[in-house]
C-alpha cells in the first residue's frame, strides 16, 4: 500500500555541460519497492510526517528532519488498519545508518510525564510574539566549523497557520544524542511572510548558499542568498549577500534575480558530480488552489547563477491530483541513495521524495498510503 517511485534519468550529450548553456534533461519513473519498506508505519510509534529532510551527519550516518508528526499505534478495524495518532509533536528527528541498518530510529523529544513535546525539538530564542513554533525543512552540515545548520520555517497559528520568516538554527554538538545539543537560533533579517530563505541550502566552498521565495515579485521565483560560513557561525547574518539581476551579489534585496518560477517554499540544492550541474527538487502546494499543478519539479543549472531549466520530474497521479481531498510538496533530493555515499547504489540517478497530505482528518486516519515520504528515483 506505500507507493513508492523511482525515477530513472536517461543521459544526455557530453556536449550539454559546456559553459553558460542550459541544460535539458528527460526523465521517466519506475516503481521501486526496496526503499518502500524502510519507512513503513509502526505498529506503535512513528505514523507519520512531512517535511522528510536528510542531512549527511557522519560516516554513513544521517539525519533526517520531520515537520508535524503523528504519534500513536495502528489500529485494525475489521479487514483495515488505521492510524490513531494521540500526539503530534511540530517536528522530529530520525537517524539512518546506511552501512548497518536502512531502517530510521526517530527520536522525538518528550516532557518530563513521557508525552511527546507538541513544540517538537527546537523553540524559537527570540520570537517577535510568543506562540510562534518551527517546522524544520531543511538543512546542512557546516564543513569548516562542524556545526549542523538547520532552516525553519517560522510559523503563527493565525488562520490554521501563517509563514511569517527563516529561522536559522545552529548546533554545535550535532554528533551527541540530541537531548544534550546545544543550539542557538537567529531570524534571517531580510526574511519576512513574503521572502522567506529555506526552500533550500548548501556549501559551496567557502560560502552557505540559501534559495529563498519571493512572493511579492512577479511570478513569485525562487531567489539566491550567500553567507561566508565564518559569519553565519559567528551570527553575523547582516553579511548575508543577494543575487542580483546583474549577477553581482549585493547587501540589498532591492534587485533580486529570479531564478525560477514559484512559489517554492520547500525543496533541496545540489551539485550532481557526474552530470556537472546543480539541481533542485520543487513541488508546491500553496499554489494549488488557484492554479493546480499535480506535478514534481526539478530545475538545473551548471551555475548557481543559473539559467535554470526547470522540468517535469514526476507528474502526480489520480487520486492525489484531487485538490478537494488533497495536496502534494515537500519534494526532497537524497542522494545518499545513489551517488552521494559509498553506500549508495552508485548510479547517475536522483532520488527524491514528496509528501501526500488529506485536505479532511478522517482520511488521514484511513488512507495509510500518504503522510509519509514517497520515493522517487
């Protein structure tokens, strides 16, 4: 019952690599049922979630980052099990070790009575208003300072819920258990409810490269940010620099180069070392309702700069292409299924996954085939 997609990519021309030229790829799916099982319901524990980050922690280590996660047992009623969830804690974490075991250990952080924390693993330092809560979507570990850097979307319950900015948050003891980490957070000054910077993040060289979405610009695309590692480590985030539409990075805002079409709120950036590009996997829900799109992206380019071609990566099926009953995002990329870890299969593919959320609660409780990551190679 957990669809689970592989996404096969069929190699293109030497030739398209060459400087300043933008590339185009095709791609089609496959269904691949080994990854299928390692994130399967628990009987008792784990139900659920979204958000479904995974972050190189250490040797083939990693750590994986969920928003709201459900938290109960499975109940059988008749021929069918459900989910009865009693808890569900704004975030989590989970721990993959790829050379002994491909099943996670989650870890989600519990008062002193034993019930799960509703505000999940982190509480903003410095709220601009006190109900504020995180969900965490996106990540990296810091190189030079071996700090781990987690992306928040920083969230008010108005209106179900509202996205008002980007946190950052820093850990300095990310290879301890995460019940002694000690972690400082930090509001992106230029982040607000329309240009927000976790839609995804890297290293390149000796600077930490964020993707952001403006939402008050035309189209409303994704948008590039820098920081020397030294200066986010050390808090200095007003040493944050924008792509500009003349390619220059620049200390203002004012003249944001759009580099692809959104809104994209969520994803992930990465380089590809066989195809010489970087790439982003894209799906958007908060769109869906005025112009419906069932549809995962993913956008290349051989310069972070771009241009971006962004394509087609896996059209969504019936009956999730139903935007009454349901919606589709958090495309994620996991390359430590392929070509990003020694454990992986070695290939020139990408995975990545998307997550199925229900529009109504009571099929959330029936329908076990979504609220987890769904897989694609």
């Amino acid at each position: 019952w957990m669809q689970r997609l592989v996404l096969i990519m069929l190699m293109m021309a030497p030739s398209m690599f060459a400087a300043n030229r933008n590339e185009e790829f095709t791609w089609r799916a496959s269904l691949d049922p080994k990854i299928s099982n390692n994130f399967h319901l628990q009987s008792r524990g784990w139900l659920g979630a979204d958000s479904s980050t995974s972050i190189h922690l250490f040797n083939e280590t990693y750590l994986w980052l969920w928003g709201d996660t459900l938290v109960g047992s499975l109940q059988t009623h008749g021929n069918e099990l459900t989910r009865n969830w009693t808890s569900m804690p704004h975030s989590a974490l989970a721990y993959v070790d790829l050379r002994n075991s491909p099943e996670p250990i989650y870890y989600w952080r519990l008062n002193p009575d034993g019930t799960p924390d509703l505000a999940g693993i982190f509480r903003p330092q410095h709220p601009s208003r006190p109900d504020e809560y995180y969900w965490i979507v996106s990540g990296t570990m810091l190189p030079q300072s071996k700090k781990l850097l987690i992306l928040a979307q920083v969230i008010i319950p108005i209106n179900n819920f509202e996205l008002i900015g980007t946190d950052i948050i820093l850990i300095s003891n990310p290879f301890e258990h995460p019940s002694t980490w000690n972690y400082k957070t930090q509001r992106i000054p230029t982040s607000t409810f329309n240009l927000t910077w976790q839609t995804g993040v890297n290293v390149n060289e000796d600077h930490v490269i964020f993707v952001g979405c403006s939402s008050s610009m035309p189209k409303q695309p994704l948008v590039m940010s820098r920081i020397l590692e030294k200066d986010l480590v050390e808090g200095r985030l007003e040493k944050m620099e924008y792509l500009s539409k003349d390619d220059t990075w620049q200390f203002s805002t004012f003249n944001l180069k759009p580099l692809v079409d959104g809104p994209y709120v969520e994803g992930t950036l990465n380089w590809h070392p066989h195809l010489k590009v970087w790439f982003m996997m894209l799906c958007n829900v908060y769109n869906w309702a005025i112009e419906p799109d069932p549809n995962v992206y993913i956008a290349t380019s051989s310069h972070l700069a771009g241009p971006w071609t962004k394509s087609i990566a896996y059209a969504v099926e019936p009956p999730w292409t139903n935007v009454s009953t349901y919606w589709v995002y958090a495309a994620k990329a996991h390359v430590e299924y392929t070509f990003g870890s020694p454990m992986g299969d070695g290939s020139s593919d990408i995975i990545f996954s998307f997550n199925v959320n229900a529009v109504h609660e009571s099929l959330l409780k029936t329908d076990l085939a979504i609220y987890h990551p769904i897989f694609v190679r």
